[in-house]
C-alpha cells in the first residue's frame, strides 16, 4: 500500500511528469530556438535545463492579483482542479512495466472524461476572469474543444478497436508484436493534430493568441495561478505524448537485452524516448506553421479529420473481419 | 458627472446601440501594437461590426517645434518623425527648402540619396515581412526575416556611420561620400537580398496555413474605394493603381536610375505581402544600378544658414507610401511655418473599412498590413464634450493658439 502511495507520488507518478513537464518546455524552448536561428535559454543550469524551474519558482514569488470583477471561488480554486487532470491521467499510463498505477477495465473512458473535464475547467476559469479578452478566449475554447474533440475520440477508438480493449493496459499489451501504428497510421496523425489541438501549440493556439487577445485565458492570471498553469499546459504535453506512445506506438514496450538491467529501467528508458519523440514532433511541427482562424480549425476538425477518422475505423473493421488483426 | 461626459462621447462616437459586451478594446496598450493607439473594436460574435480609432497618443508637437528652431536642425529633427523610414523624412523636408534656394545638388549627392533611400526600403519592407509573420502567429519567419534584415542594416552602417537616423542629409548635397572600394560588396550583399526575398516569396506562395490568414483578407475592397480613401503607396499599388511618387515625379536620381513599378491585382493581404517582396527586389536591382553607375564629383553645396522667402513643397515615397512636407519661409533663420503628412494617416481610414466584416483574428494582420507607424501620423483634433460640438482651425488660429501657449507673455505679435 505504502510503496504504491510513493509510486503514485514520486516515481513514476506525479514527480516523474512534472519533471518532464520541464524538460519538455525546455526542450520546446531549445529547439524553436535553434529553427529560428536563436540560442534559446543559456543562463540556468547546463544549457539552460533549469530555465523553464527557474521560471516556474519566480512566479511563485510574485504578488498575486484579482481582478475585482472576478468570481473568486473559481478564479482561486480552478487552476488546483486544472492542475489535477493530468497529473490523474497519467496514473493511468504504464511506465516502467505493462502495468499502470491505477487503471482498471475501462480506463480510457476515465481519461477521455478528464480531457473534457480539463477543458470545461478551463472554459470556466477564463470566464471566471471576466475581461473581455478571457470572454473572446471562452468563446474560442469552447468551439475548439467542439472541433477536436470528435476526431481526437473516433482515433482513440481506432486505437482500442485495434487492441479490442477498453483499458490503456490492454491496448499496451496488445502491441508486443505489432505497434498499432501500422493498422492505424491515419488515426495516429489525426490523434497527433486533435491533441496539438488540445495543447493549443501552433497553428491551434487560437484560445490564446497573443497577438490578438494578449494572454487569451490566461491573461488576468498573475504570481502563483499563472506559475501552475502554466506548468498545467506543459504536463498536459507529456501526458498527451504519454498517451500517443501508449496507443499506438507500443508504450513501453521494446526489445528486452540482457544486459543484467532491470527490465523496469529498460522499460523507462524506452516509454521516456518515444515520449520525447513524439515530443519532438510536435515541436516542429508547431515552430514551422503559422496560426489559423478558429472557423478554419473547425473546418479543419469537422470536414477533414472526422471523416478521415471514420474511414480509418472502417479499415480496421474489415482487417478485423479479414482476419488480419488477432486479438491477443 | 463623469458618466454624462462619457456617455456624450459614446453618443457622438455612435456607439450607444453596442453593449459593453460586444465591445473590445485595442491597445492603446496592446502586445501587437508597438505604439500606442486605440482602436475600440465591435463584435458580433468573431466578427467585426465597426472600428472606431482614436489616434494622438504619441503627438509630439514636431511642427510646432520646427517653427523654433533653425533650418539646418529641423532636417535632423525630422528624421526622428519616424525610427524605420528616417532617411526620408529628412530627405522630403530637404527637397523642400532645397526648393527656396538658387542651389542645385550635385549628380553624386542624388545618387547617394537614391541608395540610402532603397536601403531604407529594403530593411522597412522586411521588418514589415517579419512582423506580418509574427501578427499572423508565425515567429520562425520573423526571426528568419530579422536575420537579413542585419546585412542591409550593416550596408548603411558602413555608407553612413548610423543603423537608424542616418544623418546622412544635408542641405543640397549629403554628409558623407561612399566608402571606397564598397562598390563589389554592396552589389555582392544586394544579389544575397535577391536571393532570400524569392526565397520568402516562396514560402509566402506555399506555406498553407499562411495562405489560409493571408488570403482573401480584405479581397472586398475594390480600386474605387482605395482611390476614394486616398490610400498611397503599397495600399494603392496593391489593387493595381499605379500610383508611386519615384515614377509619377521623379525626385533625387530616380528619373536616372531604371525603375520598374511593382502592382498587383488581387486586393488582399497576401497580395501585399508579395508586393513589397517584389519592391525588395526591385530596390536591390536600383541599388546594384547606381552604386556601378555612381557620378564622380562633389557631394556638397555649402549653402548660408538663411533660406530666402517663400513656399514650396516635396514629395518623397517612403516604404509606406507617399510623404508631404509644405515649407514657408520669411527669409528668417527659422521657418515660419512646415507642414508633414505621414502615409500612415493616409492609409488608416482604408485598414478600418478592410477591417469591416472581418473577424478578431484578422486584427492584427490587417493593421499590420498598412505598416503602421503611430508615431509618424499622430494629430489633434478638437472635441468640446461638454457643449457636445466639433470644429476645425484654421492653420492662423492653430498658429496663434501655439504662440500662445509658449510664450503667454507675446500676444501682441500674432
């Protein structure tokens, strides 16, 4: 009971993901910098690791404002529910074995209610904020959350129908031979646009644009709120990777070498790789393109991806009849 | 009482029939507006109903100031109307006096002039490249753009001393010769310029997700209403109205050097975008023409520091479009009265009615693509609130309300 309470806590649960919630804002920083021809964060740590940790601590220090118009009981305690989601979503992706810390039969049901949750907690602190620049941001991320939402769903079902298993679990122990990413590689892709979607990288980071509604949902947050969003957004990047990885790229599954390794190490450093693959991905793919308009993501989502998705669960349908994909 | 002032102000503004709600402010503190201005925007939705500006947040009295002090300091002085098209400023305002007097500039002066004006075009039109890119939410073109823009930056380094105000004008003539032996170099770096300006229109022409804020952006407003808002510059030119100072009333070498307008027909956005890309690349060909073609002999008239009496006007193309300085003398030390008008003044009432009908998103791009330069246009307008009325000076009375208000004590010379 104890050593599960720790696992949950420090390895591999919500320790582990906030500290790659660093790196991998260090790691966006680093390598937008260098396509744009910058040197990116130098100063803290080697490199700059420790930039993105030393951000996070000075917020915590600043003075924290409310604006007067504010509902205060949401404006105070939605960044703590914000801030819960993923790190909960994360108890449910295996890590350093085939099994996860919580998960249960039907897991994936819980984590597609607590993408939504994040989003309608979302929805409610911008609007709790009560500027217009957060009402414009409402607005948007509601009609995103509308747009992706769809897709993102119908590629997770491509994904489980591929390993006949509602948990992530089972999806993961279904891919020892074959990763699902070669029944479904139109599902991959439309998972990985839903969820750039979902992270508001570019070109989805219409909610919060800076150069039309400064800050977006974000703007009249300040001092610790702001310090834990924003660390929210990036741990929500990890558990979106997390669970890329876990759908259709084999988790942390791989070759097993007998090194005299711990098989729970070899596991960790495969599952920590293709995260940071993924990762990498959507790094350039949101430092090469520009942002869009929220009715050309809707367009997007509504007339390109969903389809697209629908097609992909037919082909698996007829791969499952044809006898082609066998459930383990 | 407050309440009934703002609420006469919203009344003559027209904006009783829009609730708060629908009401979004723009700037004067804004993240993409490097100056301040205000632009109250209404919405439906995402879309836009009205824009109503309210500029003059950066007025800097430079007309007044020019009236006090002597004709060689203004040149300078104008050059700080603007941080981007410095060199002109100075060059339109030149012009003018230079027209006062009986002197002629000498051939190389012109041709010197030509070069540090295209210059100034190639760094203003790429800085504008780089903030569309960032306004639309691509920051890798902005850094990209930025980059190049340095090695024209260093060109008017090395030719005047200065990466900004230049200081390179004089009355009937400039201050500093070429460098010798930059004639390779500058030709060398131009054909570089050649290069990453296709290279961009390249990008501007394939990149999807650029085409998709760009395109189609304001494709609603036509020739008539561009030629009806007195639009100048690359806001004319880029519905196809042939409308540039350099062709239309050569000034400097220009009528020497060839020049080729650059038009476009579309309308929108993207259409600007690709105009000013091809004016880079028309600008770089003049400045490889004129420095291999550059005259040989002096590059100043010593003029005396009094101008005689008189008027007389200039006309320059800045990287934004056309400027306008009026100069009247009456033979003193100082100029009785100068008169600027700056592009961007020209240009706004055409980016508001582009705005209508578009949505929030277009914000950004579409103030952007006029190149706004706040600071340059800057004017009053009178306003009595409390007896709800608006009137208009004439340029005595503005004069005389100037005199009075710097020297209280001096009524009787009017």
């Amino acid at each position: 009971m104890i050593l599960e309470i720790l696992e949950a806590i420090i390895f591999p649960g919500a320790l582990y993901t906030i500290g790659m919630g660093f790196l991998f804002d260090w790691l966006d920083r680093k390598t937008s910098a260098r396509m744009q021809g910058r040197i990116g964060p130098m100063i803290a740590g080697p490199y700059g690791t420790l930039q993105p940790l030393a951000d996070f601590l000075k917020l915590l220090f600043k003075e924290e404002i409310i604006p007067s118009h504010a509902d205060k009981l949401v404006f105070l305690f939605a960044p703590a529910l914000f801030f819960m989601a993923p790190i909960l979503s994360m108890l449910f992706i295996p890590i350093i074995g085939p099994t996860s810390i919580a998960g249960f039969q039907f897991d994936i049901l819980a984590i597609l209610f607590l993408l939504g949750f994040s989003a309608f907690v979302v929805s409610i602190l911008s609007f709790s904020s009560a500027s217009s620049f957060t009402t414009v941001a409402t607005g948007r991320l509601v009609l995103q959350y509308v747009s992706y939402e769809i897709p993102l769903v119908l590629s997770i079902i491509a994904a489980a129908l591929c390993s006949r298993s509602l948990s992530v679990e089972g999806v993961v122990g279904a891919q020892t031979r074959i990763w699902n990413v070669f029944f479904a590689p139109i599902a991959f892709c439309v998972f990985i646009v839903a969820m750039m979607a979902e992270l508001e990288k570019a070109p989805f980071d219409i909610p919060s644009a800076k150069t039309e509604i400064v800050g977006g949902w974000l703007t009249e947050f300040s001092g610790r709120a702001l310090a834990f969003l924003k660390l929210t957004k990036e741990v929500s990047y990890v558990f979106g990777c997390a669970l890329a990885v876990s759908l259709f790229l084999g988790g942390p599954l791989g070759p097993i070498l007998n090194f005299g390794v711990p098989v729970s190490i070899l596991y960790f450093i495969y599952f920590t790789v293709k995260i940071l693959g993924v990762g990498f991905v959507i790094f350039v793919l949101k430092t090469s393109l520009t942002r869009i308009k929220i009715g050309q993501a809707t367009q997007l989502f509504w007339k390109i991806l969903t389809p697209l998705s629908l097609c992909q669960i037919l082909l698996i349908l007829i791969l499952i009849q044809g006898g082609l994909i066998v459930a383990t | 009482m407050s309440t009934d002032v703002d609420k006469r102000r919203e009344e003559s503004a027209g904006l009783m029939e829009y609730s708060a709600e629908n009401l979004v402010p723009f700037g004067p503190i804004h993240p993409s507006l490097k100056e301040p201005e205000y632009f109250k925007i209404i919405l439906e939705g995402e879309r836009i109903v009205d824009v109503i500006p309210r500029i003059g947040y950066v007025h800097r009295g430079l007309e007044k100031a020019a009236e006090m002090r002597p004709w060689v300091q203004n040149m300078y002085m104008f050059e700080r109307t603007c941080g981007i098209c410095s060199f002109v400023h100075s060059l339109c305002y030149g012009q003018a006096v230079e027209g006062l007097t009986i002197f002629q500039v000498p051939k190389r002066a012109e041709y010197i002039r030509l070069i540090i004006c295209e210059m100034e075009r190639i760094h203003s039109h790429l800085l504008w490249v780089g903030l569309m890119g960032h306004w639309a939410g691509f920051d890798t073109l902005f850094m990209w753009v930025w980059q190049d823009r340095e090695v024209v930056l260093d060109l008017v380094e090395a030719i005047s001393g200065n990466r900004v105000h230049k200081s390179m004008n004089a009355f009937c003539g400039v201050r500093r010769d070429m460098p010798e032996g930059m004639e390779k170099h500058i030709v060398e770096r131009m054909k570089f310029m050649t290069d990453r300006a296709r290279y961009y229109r390249e990008i501007i022409d394939t990149e999807e997700t650029m085409l998709e804020r760009t395109q189609k952006v304001g494709a609603h407003v036509t020739q008539d209403t561009v030629e009806k808002l007195c639009a100048v510059g690359p806001m004319a030119r880029y519905v196809g109205l042939r409308q540039d100072v350099r062709l239309n009333n050569p000034y400097a070498a220009y009528g020497e050097v060839p020049f080729e307008i650059v038009t476009r027909n579309e309308g929108d956005v993207q259409a600007l975008l690709r105009l000013r890309l091809d004016e880079i690349i028309a600008s770089a060909n003049m400045i490889s023409y004129a420095v291999e073609n550059l005259p040989d002999g002096p590059i100043k008239v010593k003029i005396p520091p009094v101008i005689p009496a008189g008027e007389h006007s200039s006309r320059c193309e800045a990287p934004r479009g056309e400027i306008f300085y009026y100069v009247k003398s009456t033979g003193g030390r100082t100029p009785d009265r100068v008169k600027s008008r700056q592009p961007t003044l020209a240009n706004l009432p055409l980016a508001l009615e582009i705005l209508k009908g578009q949505t929030l998103a277009d914000v950004p791009v579409v103030l952007t693509a006029i190149d706004p330069c706040f600071g340059c246009m800057d004017r009053m307008s009178f306003l009595d609130t409390e007896k709800n009325k608006q009137w208009t000076w004439s340029g005595e009375q503005l004069r005389q309300y100037g005199i009075n208000y710097y020297f209280p004590d001096r009524k009787d010379k009017a």
